[in-house]
C-alpha cells in the first residue's frame, strides 16, 4: 500500500473518476454476493477484466447522475442555509 501522503481523495475526484470506481466497488460487492449466496469462495472466482468493464461503462452514467443530483441538493441545501442564517443575524 502507499503512503497517506499519495492516496487519492475523493473529494479531489471529478464525479465521473468516483462514478467509475464506484461502479467497480458495485460490482465487486455483487459478484461477492453471489458468492455468498452459492457457498463458493470469492478467492476461487476468477473475475473476467471485460465483463467488469462492461459492468463499470453501463453503471457509470447511472452513478454520476445521481452524484450530481446529491450534489445540486446539497449545494442547494447550503444555500438556504446561508440565507437563514444571515435572516437571524
């Protein structure tokens, strides 16, 4: 693993690099699933490359539309809080 210092963050991605992983975490999770609903162990699976880039094109328009939608609402939501406050003050 790398240093703190190297890692990613999130909030430094753009909504399309986190909708990307996001996809892959979903599909990791649902093939891990499967596994645990089959009795089979995730180690013994061998994950196909093509099929899990198939998955992420698919699912990643899906994901990042709904990262922008929670981000117009929290942005959204900020606003009026600043409004309110500045009503009170």
């Amino acid at each position: 693993m790398s240093r703190v210092e190297d890692m990613v963050r999130v909030d430094e991605m753009g909504v399309y690099e986190v909708s990307r992983w996001y996809s892959l975490f979903e599909a990791v999770n649902f093939i891990a699933d499967e596994c645990d609903e089959r009795n089979i162990d995730f180690e013994s699976v061998r994950l196909e490359p093509l099929h899990m880039r198939k998955y992420i094109e698919k699912t990643c328009d899906i994901f990042a539309r709904k990262l922008d939608e929670e981000n117009a609402i929290a942005a959204k939501s900020a606003k009026e809080l600043r409004e309110a406050s500045t009503l009170r003050g």
